[in-house]
C-alpha cells in the first residue's frame, strides 16, 4: 500500500510539474542540446549544454568546457549530432563561449530579452532533454548586478548542479535572459547566470591572435567580420601559428574576402617561404587571382613583382622556379606604373633593375626618385652606389650623391647615420680628398660611441698620414695593434708609419715583430732594411734586401742597387 501511494504520489508530482511548465517551454527546449568536447587524441574532454541565440546556427555555452578541445560535437533535442564548426567569441572570466554550428533551417532558437530580469522576478531554467514531457526548475532573481553595456550578472534563488550548466535562464514571456554558470557548492540554494547578451556580444577582433582564451581552443576560429579587422588580425597571426593552422587561416580569410588582395598575395608568400618548391605553381595561381580579383591593378602588380624580386634575392646561387625572373618582375612592376606613377613603384623598379645588372637604367629609376616625395637618405645612397658601378663614371658625380645622402640625414647624428659617413669617407680617400676623409671617419667614430674595429683605425690611419696628421696616424696604428695584436700586416704598417716620422728604433722593432710572426713576409725585410740602411747598417741592409729579392719583392732592387754596390 505504501509503494503504491508512493508511485501515484510521484505522478503528481511529474503531472503537476508538467502542468505548471509554461506553454513556450515545449517550443523552447528544442532550442537547447548537450554538447560534447574532444580532445588531441578525440577522446572525450567533457559533456555540457548550450542553447542558439539565432536563425545562423549562433549558441551559447560555458568556455571551461571548450577549454583544450580540438572538436566539439552538439546532440540536439532529436538525437542528432551536429559538429561545432567555428569559435566566435569567448570569455574566460565569466566562463562564457559563442559558437557556430551547422543549423537546419527549422531550428528552434531563443530569443534575447530586450529587458534585464528584475530582483523578486521568477525566472525559469530550461534544461536539455529528448524527453516529450517537459521539465522546469524555478527560482527567484535575488540580486541584479550590472557589468557593462546591457551585460548582467544574476545572482539566483534556485538550487542547480553540474547537469544544468550553461543551461538558459528564460522570464516568464519565454524570452531568454542568461545561462546558468557553475556553482562552488552543490550545497549552495543560490545559482548565478550571467546575461545571454555578455555572451552575444562576444566577438573575434582584430586582437584576438593574441587572445589566450581562444588560443587555448584548438577548434577554428571566426576571423572578425569586417575585412580591415580580418586583416590585421591575420597580420598577428603571421608566424606565431604552425604552417598547416596559419594556411586554414589564409584559406578562411580567402573565403571570407574572395575579392581581397591581401588575401592572394600572403597566401602566395606562404606557399613561397614555407620551403616547399612544389607549392610555387599555387604561389603563382594566386599571383594571378591577386590582379585579377584586385580593383587596383597598380597595387596588385606592384605586390606581385615584389614577392618575385623578393624570392629571386633570396636564392643565392639556388635554382629559380622557371615562372619567376627579374625580367618577369619588371614587366609586373612597369604595369603597375602604368596604373599610378608611385614612388615606391619607381624604386621597386631601380631595385629590379639593379639586381638584373643594369645600372644605367636603375641610375634612372632612382634619379626619377630623388625627385618624389620618397627621397631620402637611402635613396640618395642607393643612386651613388648605382652610379658607382657604372664603367667611367664621373667619381664627382658619385660624390655629389652621397652629399646629397647625407644632407637628408638629421641632426645629432647616430648609429643609423654612420654607415654614410663611412661610404663617404671610403670614396673621398679613393678620390685623394684625404682630409675630408678623415672629417668623415671622425664623423663615423662619434655617431657609433667609439665602438668600431681594428680595421676602422687603419684605414683612418693611411688618411691622416696622407695629410701629414702624423701624431693622430701614430696613435690610431697603435690602436689598431692593440686590438689585433696577431695580425702581421698591422705591424708592418706600424712600422711603416714610425719610419715615415723617422722613428727607426720603434719601425725596426716593429718590422721584427711581423718577421717573428711570418718568415716570409717579403715587404717587411725590404722596410727593416731601409731602416738599417738610414742606420748605416748596410751589412744588415744588404742582407734583409737580398731577401727581399729572394721572396719576390720587386721594389727592392733600386734599394740593392743604391746601398749594396
């Protein structure tokens, strides 16, 4: 008797919860379905719920159970699995995720409440179930709290466990107003949701690359919805992503913007650097789709010809894939020319003109250049440097260029300043403008904080004793010594520098120093002794000549023929 009254009392209750369930709560549950997560290996993270928010497949659930997952599978209200195709959004904090799924086109989804709920309102919880009869758990809004534009967080009378997470908290007219969020207590009578309009809200931006929440997630990611924010958005991606996930990345993007440029010309710069020569017929093809789809052919042109000249740079003494050419590269880029006479059009130009050998037409490039907006220091460089290698040029005019050079370098003068000065210095030494030289590699010195090489000091040295600066020559060889003091041409410049100011005692040492290190250093018996000689040490003299002659010295037959008969 007890059994059965137990039983009948059970139907009552199924009966009356049934009863007391709302007339949308049929038409709703369908709106919601049980997720499952997998992981690298697809084995299952862990299950929850989630429920859509739009006609577009858009849901709603809790990130924690996305967290370390590689797919996602939804089951709907009638059994059916649908996979989880794209990350929309997430929040970590707030333990909140938006997705997309594949929907059917009659699916059932909840409506945003256009209103908060109120303290003291009832509010229902409308779980997953494929049962027919419907189930609603009831509960009092205790405490409203606001946490940003139309975005609530719900403090609630109702008691809920790990069954009921992110499960949708509906008002009374049927309209959604959040999902249940995990409770620290089983114990606990009070449950907290935050708004579906937090969750709504949630979107992939253009800083997103960076988003730890979502890089946790091994599932795709929505690029954001306009092309500008995608853009950079792939930009942040760039390197930071393995090869396979940065190429769906391109290939969303190109989906997403069939008409973009940007979209064709990374992807064809991924196929070119990712070291795989077989995708440089794709790399090609999109080169192609690039001008085609691009509405400014100028630009597309222009990208095209420079990932070319970019990749034939880069070969060394590599095979070129037979497509790509520097002539192939000059004819994309005077195309784009002939869309807009740019200036970064003209330098790409003198660039690819300068790599294929041909100087007096670069020169020409660049010179039309310097008279644009882009000229700068190192496009005035780039013109000497040009016009330098041209046979029988005029070494003024060269010079007139890196004067032009350095003029639009600004003042105080750094690091990025001292390499002009360097050139410049090299040149006027080259043309016997020995004391601009040395102004220049003075310039130099002080642009880099003294921090230069035993080089540096020689060849300032062989400027200054061109000027009869002897004093700073003899302190900058000394420098040079000390720094690489196992270098033997050093010493025998030492040398030569000491006897220049007729200090033979220090020249000798000095000439002795590099024979200890090399025997057969022809030149520096020769100077040893003429130092002897200007000694009146002609026995020793003879005999350091002689073996000058021996080693091949030519010089040193006058030298014979004046102290040795």
């Amino acid at each position: 008797m007890k059994k059965t009254l137990w039983i009948i009392t059970c139907c009552l209750i199924a009966q009356l919860a049934s009863a007391q369930a709302p007339k949308w709560a049929e038409k709703a549950k369908k709106a919601v379905f049980s997720i499952v997560t997998y992981d690298k290996e697809n084995k299952i993270k862990g299950t929850g719920n989630g429920f859509y928010i739009d006609a577009q497949g858009t849901a709603l659930s809790d990130y924690s159970l996305f967290e370390g997952a590689e797919r996602a599978v939804i089951i709907n209200a009638d059994g059916k699995q649908v996979e989880v195709n794209r990350i929309l959004g997430a929040n970590s904090i707030y333990d909140v995720i938006k997705f997309n799924t594949a929907i059917e086109k009659k699916q059932i989804t909840l409506t945003i409440a256009s209103q908060p709920a109120k303290v003291g309102e009832t509010v229902y919880l409308l779980p997953y179930s494929t049962q027919k009869a419907t189930t609603i758990q009831t509960g009092k809004v205790t405490a409203v709290d606001s946490i940003g534009n139309q975005s609530f967080y719900y403090t609630l009378e109702m008691k809920t466990n790990e069954k009921t997470v992110s499960c949708p908290i509906m008002n009374a007219n049927g309209q959604l107003l959040g999902l249940i969020q995990k409770n620290a207590s089983s114990e606990n009578t009070e449950s907290y949701a935050i708004s579906a309009g937090f969750g709504a809200s949630l979107t992939v931006t253009a800083l997103s690359a960076n988003d730890g929440a979502l890089n946790n997630i091994g599932i795709k990611k929505a690029l954001p919805a306009s092309e500008e924010q995608a853009l950079v958005y792939l930009i942040m991606a760039t390197g930071k992503w393995d090869n396979e996930k940065y190429l769906n990345l391109l290939n969303d993007y190109i989906q997403q913007f069939p008409n973009s440029l940007d979209g064709y010309i990374k992807r064809s710069v991924y196929y070119i650097t990712n070291g795989d020569a077989s995708q440089y017929p794709l790399a090609e093809e999109d080169f192609k789709k690039a001008i085609e789809v691009s509405s400014d052919k100028g630009e597309a042109n222009f990208q095209v010809a420079k990932n070319i000249y970019s990749y034939l740079i880069s070969l060394e003494n590599k095979e070129a894939y037979q497509e790509w050419n520097f002539d192939k590269a000059l004819s994309y880029i005077r195309e784009a020319i002939q869309h807009n006479n740019l200036p970064m059009y003209i330098q790409l130009e003198g660039d690819i003109l300068f790599a294929k050998g041909d100087y007096p037409g670069a020169l020409e490039s660049y010179n039309q250049l310097n008279k644009t907006s882009l000229a700068s220091a190192e496009t005035f460089y780039a013109a000497a440097k040009t016009k330098q290698l041209i046979e029988g040029a005029d070494m003024n005019e060269v010079l007139a260029l890196m004067d032009s050079a350095i003029v639009h370098l600004k003042k105080p003068y750094f690091a990025e300043a001292a390499p002009y000065f360097y050139e410049r210095a090299e040149l006027r030494a080259q043309m016997g403008k020995y004391r601009d030289a040395v102004i220049d590699y003075n310039t130099f010195y002080e642009a880099v904080s003294g921090d230069v090489s035993a080089l540096f000091y020689l060849q300032r040295e062989q400027a200054e004793m061109q000027c009869r600066m002897y004093q700073q020559g003899l302190d900058d060889i000394n420098r040079a010594v000390e720094m690489s003091p196992d270098n033997v041409d050093l010493w025998v410049e030492k040398g030569s520098v000491h006897l220049r100011v007729n200090q033979l005692d220090e020249a000798t040492i000095a000439f002795n120093k590099a024979l200890s290190m090399d025997d057969q250093y022809a030149v520096a018996y020769r100077l040893l002794g003429y130092c002897q000689a200007l000694q009146k040490r002609n026995k020793e003299a003879c005999a350091n000549f002689q073996k000058a002659k021996e080693l091949g010295d030519k010089v040193v037959e006058q030298l014979i023929e004046k102290y040795c008969k």
